[in-house]
C-alpha cells in the first residue's frame, strides 16, 4: 500500500515534465531542498538556457559593437523575426499577424487607438468585472481619452449572484441585447482571478456578429491553454510572456492583429521608426511606408537583450508543443484538484476555478475563509516551502505549469496547507 507521497512520485516517474530544463528556487524551509513552486501565473521560472543564451549576445555587443548590428551570431537588426514565427505558432496565428514587442497594456493602448473607435450610439467598452486592474484603468483612460464618461462608458460583467464565475450564455445575450451600444468587447482569455478559460470562439463570434470590434487579453492564456487566433477570427489580441512563457519579470509582450485588418485601407495608427517597410529603414525618409502585416504597430526598434529570454523561451515551447502541454496540465491539474477536494472538505476553504477541465487553464484558484490570503501564502512559503499566489483579500492562487511542475508539489499543497489551516470539524 503506497503512501499519498508515494503514489505522487509514482505519477512523476511516469508523467515527467520538463523540470530539468529550469532553475528551480531552494525551499528555505520544510523537508525538501526545492520549493514546490505553483506560482507560474505570476512569474515563470527561468529556463537553464537563458542564461548562456543572453550571455552570448551580451559578448557580440562587447565583441562587435556597432557592427552587431549585421554581424551578430544573431544579428539585431532583423532580430525580432527571430520570435515571430514560434510566437505565431503559440497562439495560433500567421507570422503576418504577429510581433512581439512592448509590454502587454502599452501593446492595449496602441491596439485600442487603432480599434476603439467610438461612434453615435456605439460607444460602450465591456469588460469583465474581475478584470486584472491594468485594463481596468487602460479601458477607462481610453474612454476619457474619447471625452467620455467612463463610469457610463465601460461595462463590467458580473457573475450570476452566488456565482464566481462567468457564463458564455450570459455574454452572448448581452451582445445580443446591447451590442448594437458596444464598440469594444475586451476580455481576458483565462481569467486572473478565478482561472476560468472564457469561450473565446462563442464569444468571438457573438461579439463580432453584433458589430462590435472584439479583442482579448491574454496574459494568462498564452503558453497555457491551445490558441487558434486566426480561425477564431478574433480582431486583435495581446499577451505577456513573464508567466506561462517564463520570459523573466517585464518581459516583452505579444500581439495579434488579424489579417482582414492588414494591408487595406490604413488603420489610425501611432507610428515610429520600426514601423516602416524595413527595405526602406535606412533611406531615412520623413514619410513612413508600413508593410502589410502587423508589423506597423511597432514603433522602436527592439531591444535585444530583452528579447533573448522570450526567444528562448518560445524554442522550448515548439520543442515540447502546446498540445503535449495541455494535456500534462489537464492531468495535472486534475491530480491537485483531487488532493484539494479533500483538504477542503472539512476547512473554510473553496476551490472557486470551474471544475470542468475545459474551462480552465493549470489554474485552481482558493478561496479562504478565515485569515488573509497573504499571510496564508508567506505561512506557505516559510513553514512549508511552497510558493503560491496570493490576491487579496481572499483568493490563494496555484498553479500547477506543466513545463515543470510535478506531482509531488501536488502533493505538498495540499499537505501543506492540511498543517497549514485548521480544520472546522
């Protein structure tokens, strides 16, 4: 008869991930010399690559100065096409439709500048109540950018009273109803908060039937959930990558700008040197002449030493694939539901994420009922070695990441936080 420990490192021997591909952090307190780190909705670990990868175009700078430009090993000039075609493939793109750069809510106003364009009765901006702050204060800034009133401008979708989480019914029958008000429908495609994984194609398609332009914040859908941006005809997307894409804190982001978009009658836009044809860069005219792809979004020309980590990151990605990822994070993720379900069962706690496996991410957000969700995580962290996420004031976030979590940090959760919180019973 195997113990719950035991039978978690069984799990491991037999559904390994990619943990030896990344810097685990040393657990400064418990039995074990790693943490069990299910903080990667938050920040993502560093991948043992990075490091010798960055280092060599730091020493083509040191080597080559200037002439890096043309002469790197990886030269910077036509740096940033480096990551277009893996970022596409991540998302579910073509490379036409997809750049990395900036960071995600400066990537929000330049796409909202271009999509937000309020008119006549169609006006309005929806988001979701949750939404993470940073587009809360972008979606309302842009409403007072136009003159409008924000309070009025921005509706905030709530779940059903009672509930935690969104219905796609619900969504679709507001678009319904009101969308002939609606300018712009902005949602996040896994929900900060709860881990839902929203119905982007039924959305998508709802929001667009109803006339109004459609876009999704992807922050936490990225690198963590299947993405078919281009057939689910979405308008515009961005994403970060200092999370499931574990790009390092502030990475630079991604956006997605569908086709039909490209290339005809131009957009308004913000322009900048990187923004024009890049045959025509160097000729230094005052007049820019944007391609036909998203690439006249840019505006700078990249940074290099930033764009290195996602680079990096985004070759492990096509080497692992998002479909052999899912399917790890739906066994995983399942596994720590399981162990939750009976830590929960007779403590104040409540596992608030959608217990269908199809909407959700590697996400199981908790909700505590006594205490503070801070105090519970540093507990966590300095009793016990495990790294979670708290979002106050009461939702403790885990995160089991595919890439390298295992079953056995799993298993510290949740015998974690059995020591951790007192049972009611």
């Amino acid at each position: 008869m195997h113990t719950p420990e035991e039978e978690a490192r069984a799990h491991d021997a037999t559904d390994p991930g990619h943990r030896h591909l990344f810097h685990v952090p040393p657990a400064e307190a418990g039995r074990y010399p790693e943490v069990a780190y299910l903080a990667g909705n938050s920040l993502g670990l560093q991948p043992r690559a990075t490091r010798d990868e960055l280092l060599a175009d730091l020493d083509d700078w040191r080597r080559l100065g200037v002439e890096g430009h043309l002469e790197a090993g990886r030269p910077w000039l036509p740096y940033h096409e480096l990551l277009t075609a893996p970022a596409a493939r991540l998302v579910g793109a073509l490379p036409t439709e997809t750049v990395v750069m900036n960071s995600l809510t400066v990537n929000l106003h330049l796409l909202m500048v271009s999509f937000y364009r309020p008119a006549g009765e169609r006006t309005r901006i929806v988001i979701e109540d949750s939404a993470f702050p940073s587009d809360s204060y972008a979606v309302r800034s842009q409403a007072r950018f136009h003159g409008l009133d924000p309070d009025a401008t921005v509706v905030r979708l709530k779940p059903r009273p009672g509930e935690d989480t969104l219905r796609t019914e619900d969504v679709v029958d507001l678009l319904a109803r009101e969308g002939h008000t609606v300018a712009l429908l902005l949602l996040g495609g896994v929900n900060y908060l709860t881990g839902e994984l929203m119905d982007i194609p039924a959305i998508t398609a709802a929001g667009r039937a109803a006339g109004a332009v459609v876009g999704w914040d992807l922050a936490h859908a990225a690198g963590n959930v299947p993405l078919a941006l281009h057939d689910w005809d979405v308008d515009f997307a961005a994403w970060c990558s200092y999370k499931y894409l574990n790009s390092g804190p502030g990475a630079l982001a991604g956006v997605f700008v569908h086709e039909r978009h490209l290339g005809g009658p131009a957009l308004p836009r913000f322009e900048g040197w990187w923004s024009t044809e890049a045959a025509t860069r160097f000729e230094m005219t005052p007049v820019s002449r944007p391609p036909a792809t998203v690439e006249a979004w840019q505006i700078s020309n990249p940074p290099i030493f930033a764009m290195g980590p996602v680079r990096t990151s985004l070759e492990l990605f096509d080497s692992v694939g998002m479909p052999a990822l899912r399917a790890r994070s739906l066994r995983l993720t399942g596994y720590l539901e399981r162990l939750l379900d009976e830590v929960t069962a007779d403590r104040p706690l409540t596992v608030v994420t959608p217990r269908d496996p199809a909407r959700r991410g590697c996400q199981l957000s908790v909700r505590i009922g006594v205490g503070s969700a801070n105090e519970l995580t540093k507990r966590l962290r300095h009793e016990h070695g495990v790294i979670a996420d708290a979002r106050e004031p009461d939702i403790v976030r885990f995160a089991p990441v595919p890439l390298y979590s295992t079953y056995h940090d799993c298993w510290r959760v949740a015998d974690a936080l059995a020591a951790t919180v007192e049972a009611t019973s």
